[in-house]
C-alpha cells in the first residue's frame, strides 16, 4: 500500500497543538515549585514557621511528584489523553485553595497535591510528545521544554520580588499567583484538541483505532510502525516487568541521574533568598535575579549543545563542572563577592543546560509500552533527590551554615557524575549509529587480518 509510519510524517498542526498544550504545562508546574521558597520567606512570621517546617513545605510538592511511580502505569493502561487534559484544573484548584489556609498541616497537604498534579503532567506530557513527535524530531522538542519550564521557575522569583506590601498575607497572593499560568494551560487543553497516542493505542491492541486516528490527523499515507511490535505486545503493562534484567539498570541509572541533578537545583533554586543572606554576597536581591537570569542562559546553551554531544557526555561532563564550581566557593570562603557571584553564575548555567536531559532521556530508556511506567518510576525515584535537597537545605543552612548545604549539594553531583560515567547507556540515535558503525568497522578489520 506503500503507506508509511507516522514516526516519519514531518511536523503539522497536530504536533503543534500537543507542544503547545505540552509547553503550557510546563510553564505552570516550574511557576509552582519555584513560588514555594519566596512564599515561604514571607511567610515564616506570620505562619510562625520553624527551619523543620520550611524545609517541609518546600518539599511537600516534590514530595507529592512520587505520586509519578502510579500516574505513569495508570497512563499505560487507560491511556495518556485522559489525565493530560483533565489535572490541570485540580492544580489549579488547589493553587487557589492555598489562599484561604492558616493551618500548616493542611497548606502541607495542598502542597502535595499539587505535586501530584505535576508529577501527572511530567509523565504523560512527555509520553504523548514523544509518542506523536516524528522519531528524529522528538528528543529535540523535548528538549526545549526546559526552556519553558526554566521560564516559569525564574518568573516565580521575580513574582515572589515584586508582589510586596500586602502585610501579613503578602505570602498568600504569592503563593496562589501559581494558579495564573494553571488556568491558561487548563483551559487550552479543554479547547484544544490534543489527540491520544497513536503508539500507545497500538501497543493495547486497538490497532484500528490508531490507524483511523493517524490517517484523521497527517493523512491516508500513514500508519502506525512495527504492527507485528504491537501485535505482541497487546498485554497491558505491568509493575514486575520494570524489574527484569535490562529494564531495571534503565530504572536505577534514570533515577539517580535526575536525584543527583534536581538535589542541588531545587535545594539552592527554591530557597536562593534564604543563600543569598549567608553567603559573602553583597545586593541578595539583584544577584538573585543575575542567578535566574544565568539559569535561563544556560537552558538555551543546553538546548544548542543537545545536538553535538552525546547523552553520556553531557550527563557526566555537567555533574563534574558544576561540582567543581561549588567546590571553589567552598574552599574559597573569603572569595570578593564579585568571584563568588561569577562561580555562583557558571554553577547556574552549567546545571541548567544539564537539566536539559530531563525530559529526553528518560523517555529514551523505555519503548512505548513500558514507558509511562518507566518514566514515572524513574521520576519518583529522583524526587527522593529534590525532596531531601528542598527539606533539607533550610535545617541545614540554620544549624551548620551556608558551606555545609553547599558541600552536601557537591557530594551529590560527584555521587551522580560517577554513577553515570560508569552505568548510564547512551540513547542519542545519531551517537549509537555512529558506535555501531565504529564496532562493525573492527569486526571487519578483524575478520581481514583472520
């Protein structure tokens, strides 16, 4: 019939609608793990809080992100569109509802569950990118969601700097701003038309359905790839099968690359307010804007470089740069405030082009149907990282100063870079064509000289 796979169609209006709603989600979810530590810096008189109780809250939404390890297997068996369109009107629920709370225990619980939201957009959005995306423009557009996602994180802080003089509820306002750019992606997802996965239907045996739905969407010339694949693979994904052989070092190497990388970026990122007044920086509030500002460089250097280099090297070389950064302002104390800001700056810029890898690589661990529970294993695994990092750093900064949380966070990139030197697979396509074709060109060699 000379039809091909829909992997292979070139970009149309159906890959645009699925970014854009895809793009939007990850604009509210950095907005809302960023507006915790400048909320929460206005809110310790009037809450009354202890260093126990900010490192709490601020963890209390990457804490509810495990709720991935469950949202990515139920994404494998009812499908991806369901939960993708409908969460973010819980998120933003409950952004308002924070508004209304004095209660610590309760402002914990609502925390959480809009970590669970995210954790829902994290996995599936990625999913249905990745499964719509042609095969060789996928990764790609992956990676230009930090892009995005780093925007929401810095206009949370520069949120946080300007909504000022409200008195006791000036936290309030900040804190429930994380409800703006959640209403927008709730509502585009209602109007706009985001289709389910056509790979994800094939893999549970509704071929047909994603045939029609493929041919509705780019066109009679298209059809899903590997039927023979999906034919064997109608059985709905299972928990035991992320534990064989193969699978379970994907899982094990995905998480600790994304805890080792989000423990110190979330634990210096959220609470960067609280760093500035320890460290040998004079103006907190101005180089607080010149970090963010770095982080956003770095996001788009990340996205440049994600072409050229292969995923192993730039997993291992970024955990050693930016550890070696923070060692200099460790052991460098006395540094001018100027050193520390630049050293503080080629941390911001390294890590973030390094978180670049976040939404690509996971996903190129796992094939279709494993990949929704893959992807959210390997998510919560990593929010073990950016919990401790988020709980952790105020206790920390209070009863051992400054240098201590910076020392825990070098341990962490260390402990990840050489994990990844050592485990971590490559995945880029164009990097494992060029090694299989170095390793045929020694087999060839060898059989010459036998």
């Amino acid at each position: 019939m000379g039809e091909k796979s829909y992997t292979e169609a070139g970009l149309s209006s159906v890959h645009k609608r699925v970014f854009l709603c895809v793009v939007l989600g990850q604009i509210s979810c950095g907005y809302a793990l960023g507006i915790t530590g400048t909320a929460l810096t206005k809110a310790t008189g009037p809450l009354n809080l202890s260093s126990f109780w900010v490192g709490l809250l601020g963890a209390g939404t990457l804490i509810g992100l495990f709720g991935s390890l469950v949202v990515g297997n139920i994404a494998d068996k009812i499908g991806r569109r369901p939960l993708f369109v409908s969460h973010m009107i819980f998120f933003s629920i409950l952004s308002l509802a924070q508004f209304f709370v004095s209660n610590v225990g309760i402002l914990f619980a609502l925390r959480v569950g809009i970590g669970i939201s995210i954790a829902i957009d994290y996995t599936i959005g990625n999913a249905l990118l990745i499964e719509w995306f042609p095969t060789k423009k996928g990764p790609q557009f992956q990676s230009f969601l930090i892009i995005f996602w780093m925007s929401g994180f810095v206009a949370s802080y520069l949120a946080g700097t300007l909504i000022t003089g409200l008195g006791d509820n000036t936290w309030r306002w900040i804190i429930i701003s994380s409800a703006i750019p959640g209403l927008i992606a709730a509502i585009s997802r209602l109007v706009i038309r985001v289709p389910e996965s056509p790979s994800w239907l094939a893999s549970v045996g509704r071929k047909e359905e994603a045939r029609q739905l493929i041919r509705k969407e780019l066109g009679d010339e298209y059809t899903i790839p590997n039927e023979a694949d999906a034919v064997e693979h109608e059985k709905p994904a299972s928990w035991g099968e992320l534990l064989r052989p193969g699978v379970f070092r994907n899982v094990v190497v995905g998480g600790i690359f994304y805890a080792c990388q989000v423990f110190p970026f979330f634990g210096i990122g959220i609470f960067l307010p609280l760093l500035m007044k320890n460290m040998n920086i004079s103006n907190p509030a101005t180089s607080g804007i010149l970090y963010n500002g770095f982080q956003i460089v770095g996001a788009c250097i990340g996205v440049i470089l994600f072409k050229y280099i292969s995923r192993r090297s730039f997993i291992v070389s970024t955990f050693y740069v930016a550890a070696a950064a923070l060692a200099v302002m460790i052991v460098w104390k006395s540094a001018p405030s100027s050193i520390t800001m630049l050293v503080f700056s080629v941390f911001a810029v390294v890590l973030s082009a390094a978180v670049i890898l976040e939404n690509p690589y996971p996903s190129e661990l796992f094939d279709t149907r494993l990949r929704g529970s893959g992807v959210g294993a390997v998510i919560a695994i990593s929010r073990v990282g950016a919990a401790l990092g988020t709980f952790l750093l105020p206790i920390i900064t209070d009863h051992f100063g400054v240098y201590a949380t910076l020392t825990v966070c070098l341990i962490s990139l260390v402990l990840g870079g050489v994990v990844c030197q050592i485990w971590a697979p490559e995945t880029s396509p164009k990097f494992k064509a060029k090694n299989a074709k170095a390793i045929l060109a020694v087999d060839l060699v060898a059989d010459e000289k036998i």
